[in-house]
C-alpha cells in the first residue's frame, strides 16, 4: 500500500482482496502486531472484519495467520452464524482447524460475535453469560467441559454473583 510515498506491505484475507482488487484508492482498517523480530499490518476492507480478527487474536491457540485464514474462508457473519449453531464442521474445513480448535474458538467466541456489532444479523439465544464466562474460564483452568457445567448448574447463584465467585464455588463443587 502507497500512504503519501511511503509503501506499507499489509496482510489481508481473501475477503478483503476481493473487495479491493480492482480499486486504485481505497480505505482499509488496520491491525499493528508487534513482536520481537517484526512489526506486521494487516489490513481489512471493513471495521467488522477488522473487529472480528481481534476477537479471534484472544483466543489461546490462534495467532495472526490462523485469524487471517479463518477470514479467508468464512466472512465475519458465517463465523458468527457457525458460532451461534455450534457448527464445529464449517470451522474444521478451514486448514490447520482441527476439531479441538473449532470448540474452543466455538467456546470461546460464544456470544461475543454478536456483542462487538449491533447488526440486525442472527444471534443466538441469550444465555447467562456469567454463568458462560465461568465455564469458559474453567475449561482454560483443563477442567473437562462437561464436569465443570455440572459443577456450575449445582450452585444457585443471583444475578448479583460476579464471574469470579462464580468460579470459587464452582471449583469447591467440584
């Protein structure tokens, strides 16, 4: 990308190559990684998909290039939709997504997708999200998905708890 004279080289996902190809100017929004050995820009035709990559950047186990890839294959609202469903299979047809990987972005995006953008698009059922928080931090702690649901459906809990007390007495159920 030319800004002014200065050349800048972006990484963007196929999505956002096929919205800008033909274009002589365009805006793309982007994403600044720093690391120890590079600093890497990835660029994105839409602040959706822009806000989708970040959201995929906090998942354990997805960096960079894997977010580049999953947007590569799936727009922003197929991942929301294969998220909402539980859809693992769509998430497992992208390369280098295995199964482990598609429940745990699945487990990790659920309801998030649909929190970072107020579009008219399908979302899932509300769910108690302290009670999804809980889980989710409970699984990252190696607890089996299914235990630590039991552990947190035995705990009967007001719409006062916060997560963290909610992980305590989850932990002690257990």
């Amino acid at each position: 990308m030319d800004v002014h004279g200065v050349g800048y080289e972006l990484h963007i996902t196929l999505q956002t190559f096929a919205k800008i190809q033909h274009e002589e100017k365009c805006r793309l929004y982007t994403h600044l990684q720093i690391r120890e050995d590079a600093w890497v820009l990835f660029g994105f035709a839409e602040e959706e998909e822009r806000a989708t990559f970040r959201q995929l950047l906090n998942i354990n186990g997805v960096g960079a290039l894997t977010a580049r890839l999953i947007l590569s294959s799936l727009t922003p609202e197929e991942l929301e939709r294969a998220v909402a469903l539980e859809d693992s299979k769509a998430l497992e047809r992208i390369k280098g997504i295995g199964a482990k990987s598609a429940q745990r972005i699945i487990l990790e995006l659920k309801g998030k997708l649909s929190k970072s953008k107020n579009t008219g698009t399908l979302q899932g059922p509300k769910h108690n999200t302290i009670a999804e928080d809980a889980l989710i931090a409970l699984v990252n702690l190696g607890i089996n998905k299914g235990v630590a649901e039991q552990a947190i459906a035995k705990i009967k809990s007001g719409p006062d708890v916060s997560v963290e007390d909610l992980i305590k007495q989850a932990l002690r159920a257990l």
